[in-house]
C-alpha cells in the first residue's frame, strides 16, 4: 500500500497487518490496491459455494474459473422450485445464489440477496437491454409476466422492495436466457405445426407433453389456451383466481381425455420422452433438442405465431458476504461477465447477458449461426465437441433479434401464486 492510500484509507500497514491477512486481503482487494487476483486468490484460497438449476451450474465453468481466477467454486444443481426454497430457508449455505428473475421475485424480499453496487461490475455496459427496461430496442414491447427489468433494480443497499428503473443498485447481474417454444418430432408428427394451440390436436393424444413447474407451466398453458381461443387474459403472468380456474380446469379435462404422455421436471426427462417417440410435441428447453438432434433423431425447435415464453437468470450475492469472500464474489462475477462463459452458454443454445464480451470468445461461423441466425459455413460444435448441426443448418427461430423479439410473456410469479399452485398440484393428481 502506498502512502496515499494509507492517508485514504486511516489505516496503516501495522494496522492491517494487525488485523490478519484476510482483512488485509479484504481491504486490499475492495481498494483496488492489489492486481493479479489468479495470484492472490492461490495464495489466500477463496472458496464459493453456488447453487441453482442445472442449465448453468456446470463443472466446466467451475474449472475454467479455478484456472483463471484460483477461486474454487463449489456447484449444487437442482431444479428451480428447490432453488426457490433453499435460498430463502438455508441462507447460509451458499454464497452465490444462480437463480431465475421469476424466483428472485420470491426471494430478494426476504432479505437473503444484498444488492449489488453497480459501479463494481465492469461489464455492466455490456449487458443488453432487455434486463435494463424490457425491451430488446427501443421499438419493443414490453412482454407479460415477470419480465427481469421490473425486478433488477433496488433504491438502495438496504432495500427490499424493487425499483422502477435503472439505479446503482442491481438485484442480481444477469447471466443467462432464452426464448422457448414447442420441440416437435417433424418426422412423427406428420404436418406442419404454427401455433401453441397444436399440442391439443387430438391427432397427438398420449403424445404430448408439458414441464411440471407450476410456474412455468402455468405459462405453457396460458400460451396454449390462449391460441385456442380458450381464454383471453389480462395479463398471463398474473393471473386471476377465476382465469388460473378456468386454465387448470381445462388442463384437467385435457388429462383426462388422455391428451398427454406424461409430465417432465428435468431437461433428461424431455430429452427421453423426445428421442424415444413416446411424445412428438412438447415444452422444451433449446439444448435439450440439440441433445436429441446429437444422436441423429429428428427434433425442431419450432417458431409459432403467437411467439416464445422467456426466462432469464442470474448470479446474486448472499446476504451475509462481506470483506475478502464479498470481494471474491465481485471478480467471479465480473470474470463470468468477460465473455468466456458467455460464449459457452451460447454455444448451447441459450444467450449471454453480456453480448458484446462473448462476442470475442466465438468465431465468426459460430457467432453468425447463433447470434445473426445465419447458415453454418462448417460444422457447429457443442462445448463438448459433439458436432450439433451440420454445414449448412439454420438456427430454429433464426436470430438473436428475431427470437427474443418475440417474447409474448416471462415465466412468472403471480400475486395469487400460492393458490396457482395448489391448483396446478389438482391437475397432476387428477
């Protein structure tokens, strides 16, 4: 430390070191005062522990990390309704908490996430506008539901209720998303298909197939009896007790005239019931038809008219960080944020918060597929180095712009979410 900086700071150097390396470490770091973190966090091992669902908790990442930071990032997977429950009942048993918008919704008002200070994040600038104020551009609708926007945001350090608009205080920095839709078997399911509303074509009884998270669910189903001309709703992230009724009843009726196959919660789950043929349309995550179109078995991701449901997630920090982990944490995120994880993230078939970071990390061929929805000039690779599409192939859904363009609606938590879920409960029993 220079003698400025101890003037700055009223602390001297006896002092600190008085205090024990890791405050040193803490004001160090927080300071600016110190470089080279790979360094620093080898020589004072840091560990994180994270948790969150199993599209983004991902050794490779974990690795990657490791290797260029020196900080060990200890992974938990689970599925997004125990993501819910474990950060608001277990607080202390992470420290980085990987999370989807629709459940911060839940949990940042308990106090257990402490905003971030954006002047720390390096790439803010990068982050595209979609989790800035909800739209894609200036032209853009804002979609239904829980769109991250409305929950991004915080007054203060302290706050618990969500902002209105930008400020200095971000509930979480986003990281990852998508835009979903139908997978279908175009070899099984014999015509062309358009809308949501074709999952209910009696020509696809005991063929078909919805994901078991109430909250996500629910908009699937919105989607559907919305295209059906079933129900018109006011807002489908926010539902009303007679609407949530009147979706669930008919998700009942549906049942059991034997409409669907089965029900899946994990992304191994859809893949089996695609690449079996047991269902030949179904809600679907993007990878997951990559993962059948890896073993040779045609899927399609296929753009209808009524447009996606989204959802978007991100890395929040827990309440009790503070000093070295605290500063720790800021460099993960500002390291996951510099286009490495990005670029993997979008290699899989989701995007990256941070575009213009990830940019830099993908080839032309690989950004042109992806991204600007071009043809392949050679072979796109998964992160694993499967070939996923050949030269030649076409994202479904085309582009970056057209796909999150559009977004009809997010996956939401609605202010009767309690009775919603009971309800949804009702029809998987039923």
């Amino acid at each position: 430390m220079t003698k400025e900086q101890e003037k700055k700071s009223g602390l001297s150097r006896r002092e600190l070191l008085k205090r024990g390396t890791g405050a040193a470490l803490g004001f160090a770091a927080g300071s600016g005062a110190i470089t080279g973190f790979p360094t620093i966090w080898a020589q004072n091992p840091i560990t994180l522990r994270q948790f969150g669902t199993g599209v983004s908790n991902i050794n490779a990442i974990a690795e990657k990390c490791k290797e260029d930071l020196g900080i060990t990032l200890e992974m938990t997977a689970t599925d997004s309704d125990a993501a819910a429950q474990r950060a608001v009942t277990q607080p202390n048993s992470y420290d980085i908490a990987d999370i989807e918008y629709w459940i911060l919704k839940k949990v940042f008002p308990t106090g257990v996430i402490q905003p971030m200070e954006v002047a720390k994040l390096k790439h803010y600038d990068s982050i595209v506008p979609l989790f800035k104020t909800g739209k894609l551009t200036p032209e853009s609708t804002i979609a239904q539901g829980t769109a991250p926007h409305t929950v991004g945001y915080v007054d203060s350090a302290d706050a618990k209720t969500f902002a209105k608009s930008e400020t200095g205080f971000f509930t979480m920095v986003p990281t990852i998303y998508n835009a979903d839709t139908l997978g279908i078997r175009p070899d099984l399911v014999g015509r062309e298909i358009t809308t949501w509303a074709d999952i209910m074509d009696p020509a696809f009884k005991g063929k078909t197939s919805i994901l078991n998270i109430p909250s996500i669910g629910i908009m699937d189903a919105a989607m559907i009896t919305e295209a059906m001309g079933k129900i018109k709703y006011a807002d489908k992230g926010n539902m009303t007790k007679e609407e949530i009724d009147q979706t669930i009843d008919f998700l009942i009726e549906a049942k059991q005239a034997g409409q669907f196959r089965a029900f899946w919660k994990s992304f191994d789950e859809s893949v089996n019931l695609m690449s079996s043929g047991e269902v030949v349309i179904q809600s679907m995550w993007s990878p997951a038809v990559a993962a059948v179109r890896s073993k040779g078995i045609a899927c399609k991701y296929q753009p209808l008219k009524e447009g996606y449901r989204a959802w978007g997630g991100g890395l929040g920090l827990a309440k009790h960080l503070s000093g070295a982990q605290l500063d720790a944490a800021y460099e993960y995120i500002n390291w996951y944020t510099s286009g490495w994880v990005g670029a993997y993230l979008n290699r899989q078939g989701y995007y990256s918060a941070a575009m213009d970071t990830a940019k830099k990390f993908m080839t032309e061929d690989e950004w042109g597929f992806w991204i600007d929805g071009k043809a392949a000039k050679g072979d796109i690779v998964a992160p694993d180095g499967k070939v996923m599409e050949k030269a030649g192939a076409v994202r479904d859904g085309g582009s970056f712009a057209e796909r999150m363009g559009k977004v009809a609606c997010w996956n939401s938590v609605m202010d009767e979410d309690r009775y919603m879920v009971r309800r949804w409960n009702e029809f998987i029993a039923a």
